[in-house]
C-alpha cells in the first residue's frame, strides 16, 4: 500500500511539475486532463478550451498524428516530430511521446508528453541553410551548386539533352575590395547577385562559388542560347553599380562547359569551365570563353571571330576593297564601291556578311565604320592628288550607324581632315535599313545632303513596299542600286520576268531624275540587256571583282575597262589541276563528320559537322558544306567517314575552295599522311572504285540519296527545329 502510495505521489510530481506539456487522451482521442504547462505552451487560459489535439493541427499533420495514435492504442509507444498552431496563429515545432496507459479499471488512453523543439529547429534549419547557402549574398554556395549539377545530370542523361555550366570570376573586385573596404565590397557582391538573378531568371540557379566567382546552371539550352545569356550578363555587369557616394564599375570573365562534350560529371565539366575562364582572361576583361569541344567548325568560327575582332583595327587586319563602277556608254570608271575585308590570321580573307553581323552585336561596328570612312576618304584624295580620275566612292552604312548621336559630325570631321570634297563620297543604305527608323533617318539624309554628300539606296526590290518607301524617300535619294536578284536571273528568254520589273525599275529611277546602278553582272547576256534598257552604270565581276587598293588604282589609270568574258569565281587555283594521284568519282556523296583539330599548330578540341565527300583520291578529296572555311594550310581539318563497313579518318588541309550556291561551298582537301597510311589508303580505294563500277551505291558506306544541296537545306531545317 506505502508502495502504491509512493509511486502516486512520484506520477503526480512528475505530470504536474514537468517542464514539458503533460496530457491525457482517451480512446477517442478526447483530451480528458493536461498539467498546466499544456494551455500556456499553445497560448490557451484554460485546457478546457481544447477539445481534441487534432483541432491544434495543420491540416496536413493530421494523418501523421492520427497513425502515431492508433498505433500507441496497441500498446507501441509512439515519438515523432509534428508541427502544432499556436492559438495566436503561428507554428510551434513540437516532439511528440505518446504512451498507453491503463490508470486503473475506469480509464484507459494515451499520455501525451509534448516538448517544445521549435528553437532547436531553427538551429537545425539555419544550419542546413547555411550549408548550402551564401550567408551574405543568399544564393547557393558551391555545395548547393554541385548537387543540383548532379540531379539535372542523371535528367540529362535520362532524356539526352543538353546542360551548360557557366562560371563567372569578377575582373575589378579585388581592387575594389582592398581600396574601399570589405563593407562596400560585401554591398557590392549582393547588388551583383541580384543583377544576376535578374539577367537570367528565377528558374535558373546562381550560386556564389566560392569570393568573387559565381556559377549558373543551365539545362537543356543550345550553344547560341547559352552564348546569348553570356552577353546578356556582361552587359548587364557593364552598368555601374550605386554604393554608398562611390559609382561602382566592374567587369567579368564568363567560362562556359557543355555536357555531354566537355565532360559528363560535375568535377569536369567545373574543370573544364574554369579553364575556359582562364582563356577568357587571357582575351582581356569582360569577355566569355566556351570549352572548344561543345562547337562545331560554324560556332567555333564565329566564337573566334567574335573574340579577336575588338583587335582588327589595331592590329591592322582592316582593308578596304573597291569595286568598279562602269558606264554603259563609254566604259569609264565613273566610281567606286568601297568593301571592307578582314584578313583574319587564321581564316583568311572575310567579307562584310561573315563580321559586320557580329560587330554590330558587339558594339564594335561604330569603331570600324570611323575607319571605313577616314580609310576611304583619305585613299580618294591621294588617288586624286596623284592626279587619277576624281570619282565618287560609296561605303555602306547600316540602320544602326544612322542611330549614332554624333555621325554627322564624324563624318564632317573626316572630311576635314583628308580635304576631300564632299561630293566625292556617297553613302549606301539598304531599302530595309530605311523603313526601321523613317523619321530619325530621314532627317539625317537631308543633313548628309545639305553638306554635298550623295545617297544611294542599296539592294533595291527587296524590301516589303519598295514603290511605297522610293515614293517617301525620292528627295533624299540620289541613286538606285538594283539588287543582284534581279540581274542574276536576267536572260533573253525572260523565263522569270526579270526584264520587265528590272526595266520597270530603271525608267522609274530615270523619271525620277535618279541614276541607277545595276550591281551583280557576270555575264554579256546581262550586260546587253541592260545596255538595252538604258542603264547608266554597271558593278559586277563583269568588270571587275572587288579588289584591293593598290590594283584598283592600276584600274583608275586605265581609265576604261572592258569586260571579261569567263569569270572565274574560285578564290584559289583549283586544287584539281595539280592532281598527282588518282580520284574515286562519286555519283552519289558520302555524309561525313568534319571536325577542326589544329590551327596554326594550336591543338584544338571542338564537335563534328555534316559535310558531303564528292570525290576521294590518294592525295585529297573534295567536299561541299554549308560553312565558309578558310583557305590556310595552318588549319588542320579531320573527316571520318564510312567506307565499306570501315570508319576511315582522313586529315588535310584546304587549298582551294569556291562558292557553287548560296552559302554553299567547295573545297579541296590535300592530304596530309605518310607514305605507311597511302598504301593503306591505295587498297581500299582501289577496292572501292572497283564496287562503285557495278553499282554506285554500296552497303555498308555512308552515301546519301538525296539532292546533295537539298541535304543542307534540310539539315539547316533540322537546326531550326532542335
């Protein structure tokens, strides 16, 4: 009895005096009695203001709380982590014990002990948080990072897509950070992460590497996607940041890896994108570099033209072409078109359309255009002070450049400088240049034309409303140039009828009172046709190519040009006039992967693209694609191709290439092997040749069957769609 007693008063002390909440449940769950620190831990005056435990519960935690429950009603002690409502509205974190218990004959239940845990948890979750979080900045850190790459990894893979990593390294921090302190350079590093985030979005993570270096991941994106969001953040990053009374400038470095291509795990491919931000740096602040691997020869191309073309001027590598501008009457010079060209060191010569695109991306093209015109300009006087034909010369300029606040004063300035007179150079805009910004344009060829500067309207016909735009612009423009369009489908028989509308164009231009120049004549046929149609000047290979300026002033001593009757359109002598070897004809093309390997001794590591073998012989072979390539010995090419159930690796050199249709091209390949690989190469093909005269489509070979240029225009569709 003492015993029982004892025993009583221990059980009392215990539920009345525990710090923890005490509670009784019945077998209904009805909350029966609790200790007093039961009501003040849920913010209730009185336990007789609760009616059950589930009412204190987040709809969601009840079917946890209702299991632990029935499972303690037989007799299986129950502890687990449940979140209760406090009466005032927020969530406490509770650890919750529940225990049978048979008091005696009149009562059986639970015994509930509720512990407070919600300081803990925060702890716990500050942790966590920290973890994988930047304190300062609140982006993920490297850990968090990492295990994301990882996760969208295993999808990546799971669904064969595409998965970019870029890695930023800031160009200007430190300096900022040792000058002006740790609390501006802390500010600093927030506003940049929030610029970040904003760049790209909230689906795509940032995280803070580790100081001054950040991480983006980008799932399934393609190359020029994630090269586009790389120019959209040093753009972004170009704007000055606003700390405290300091105006702020930073610049970044970005390196960018690829997945699959560049490595399939997350410790190479942040290898392999921090390599490429060393590269970048080496390119100069504010820059971006791609592991080579993920592009194939287009995008590495253009990636390296991009990257070098901020040097072009100062490097020299600028030069200014002239093409002739021909009278039908009297076949004199009476001008001159100005072209500009980029001698690339590793691609050669490069026209307009291969660069100005991507220096108008890069803001760039105002740079070159003050050069064009100071180059043109100062050429033209000293032809003129040689006491050569005065001509006018035209250079071309886009709708960009008429958006340049101080154009009219540059273009006076040079003027000045080189004392030619203004009515010896006249600018060119295109038809559709003209229409994107009508007002602002407008006026700044009146203003071109007050000082005695002439306009010509270039490409006319292409554009969406030509009479439309000619109508709204006839004061303003001196001369028309009719798109080569035009003239190439020019013939006798008319079949297209391009004799009428060019007809059209040139007794419209005429009664207007406007000179019109036919750009694009190759051949006599299109000479003397318009010739007929009273067209007062012509420009085309049918006079001459566009050269450079020592010829072309060889050209102005002439005086008069006659015109040249077989046109040669290939930039080097053709490769097959020097042939010491046999060639395997091909009727139908392999499909082969063409990859670039080395550049000027450089060893270079990028994808594959599609081309097409026409023709195989021991020393070369020839082959089409849709990508303009240089002619450069210093540029090591690889195919790898099908032949008779074997893959066959050839490598070569270009050294002659010519263009067969738009932006199609041939090229020439001369091997480069030994004498060991030769006879290799010598059975197989002789093998091959001897198939090919039974059928010439054989098994186990990579031919296509369809129209050779169809295939590129097919292939290009396939891109679009990708």
């Amino acid at each position: 009895m003492e015993l029982q007693e004892n025993f009583d008063l221990l059980f009392r002390s215990f539920y009345e005096h525990n710090p923890d909440a005490i509670f009784l449940l019945n077998t209904s769950g009805d909350l029966v009695h609790s200790n007093e620190i039961f009501p003040k831990l849920f913010g209730y005056s009185a336990v007789s203001e609760v009616r059950t435990v589930e009412s204190m519960l987040p709809l969601n935690k009840i079917p946890l709380y209702k299991k632990a429950f029935y499972d303690s009603l037989t007799h299986n002690p129950q502890n687990i982590d449940i979140e209760f409502i406090h009466k005032n509205g927020h969530t406490l974190n509770i650890n919750l014990t529940m225990i049978p218990t048979d008091l005696d004959k009149n009562f059986k239940g639970i015994i509930g002990i509720a512990k407070d845990i919600s300081n803990f948890k925060k702890a716990e979750n500050l942790n966590k948080y920290l973890a994988s979080y930047d304190s300062l900045t609140e982006l993920p850190n490297r850990r968090h990072f990492v295990e994301n790459l990882d996760k969208h990894l295993i999808i990546s893979r799971t669904l064969n897509q595409k998965l970019a990593i870029m890695y930023l390294d800031l160009d200007r921090f430190k300096y900022i950070n040792d000058t002006l302190g740790h609390a501006i350079g802390d500010k600093l590093l927030e506003q940049i992460s929030k610029r970040l985030q904003i760049c790209v979005g909230g689906d795509v993570l940032v995280a803070r590497i580790v100081g001054d270096e950040f991480g983006i991941l980008l799932p399934n994106l393609q190359i020029d996607q994630i090269i586009e969001y790389s120019k959209t953040i040093i753009k972004a990053l170009e704007e000055p940041f606003y700390i405290e009374k300091y105006h702020l400038f930073v610049t970044t470095c970005i390196g960018i890896s690829v997945y699959p291509n560049d490595g399939e795990d997350s410790q190479s491919l942040l290898k392999n994108a921090s390599s490429a931000v060393n590269r970048a740096k080496e390119m100069g602040n504010n820059n971006y570099q791609v592991f080579t691997s993920s592009m194939n020869a287009q995008t590495y191309k253009i990636f390296s033209l991009e990257s070098s073309l901020r040097y072009a001027i100062e490097q020299n590598e600028l030069e200014m072409y002239y093409q002739a501008k021909v009278s039908t009457k009297t076949n004199q010079i009476i001008g001159a078109e100005a072209l500009i060209r980029w001698n690339h060191p590793e691609w050669g010569i490069l026209t307009p359309d291969e660069f100005i695109p991507l220096a108008e991306e890069t803001g760039i093209i105002t740079e070159i255009g003050k050069w064009v015109t100071h180059t043109v300009c100062l050429q033209n006087k000293a032809w003129q002070d040689a006491n050569l034909p005065a001509i006018p010369i035209s250079i071309n300029l886009s709708a960009n450049r008429f958006l340049e606040k101080n154009l009219i004063i540059d273009i006076k300035k040079v003027l000045e400088e080189t004392n030619l007179d203004p009515s010896y150079l006249e600018i060119e805009i295109t038809e559709t240049s003209l229409l994107e910004n009508e007002k602002h344009i407008l006026s700044i060829l009146d203003e071109l034309r007050s000082i005695g500067i002439k306009i010509a309207m270039d490409d006319f016909g292409t554009g969406y409303s030509s009479l439309s735009t000619l109508r709204q612009f006839k004061d303003q423009i001196d001369t028309l140039k009719i798109d080569r369009t035009f003239i190439q489908n020019l013939s006798q028989s008319d079949k297209y009828d391009m004799n009428f509308f060019t007809n059209m164009i040139i007794q419209l231009s005429q009664h207007l009172n406007m000179d019109v120049v036919a750009e694009g004549v190759e051949t006599s046929e299109q000479l003397e046709i318009l010739h007929k149609y009273n067209c007062g000047t012509i420009q085309g290979f049918i006079f001459s190519k566009p050269i450079p300026a020592d010829q072309f002033e060889t050209l102005l001593m002439q005086d008069t040009l006659e015109p040249i009757e077989n046109i040669d359109s290939s930039e080097e002598v053709p490769f097959e006039d020097q042939r010491e070897f046999f060639r395997v004809n091909l009727e139908f093309p392999l499909s082969a992967n063409m990859t670039l390997i080395r550049i000027r001794g450089k060893k270079v590591e990028i994808g594959n693209t599609l081309v097409l073998i026409e023709d195989i012989g021991l020393g070369g072979l020839r082959f089409l694609s849709d990508i303009k390539l240089a002619t450069n010995q210093d540029i090591i090419l690889e195919f790898e191709t099908e032949i008779l159930g074997n893959m066959i690796k050839f490598y070569g050199s270009i050294v002659w290439m010519k263009s067969v249709k738009s932006n199609i091209f041939q090229y020439g390949i001369k091997f480069a092997m030994d004498e060991n690989e030769r006879s290799l190469l010598t059975q197989l093909l002789n093998k091959f040749a001897i198939l090919l005269r039974k059928s010439p489509l054989l098994p186990e070979c990579s031919f296509i069957k369809v129209d050779r240029y169809n295939f590129f225009k097919q292939k290009e569709k396939n891109k679009k769609t990708e």
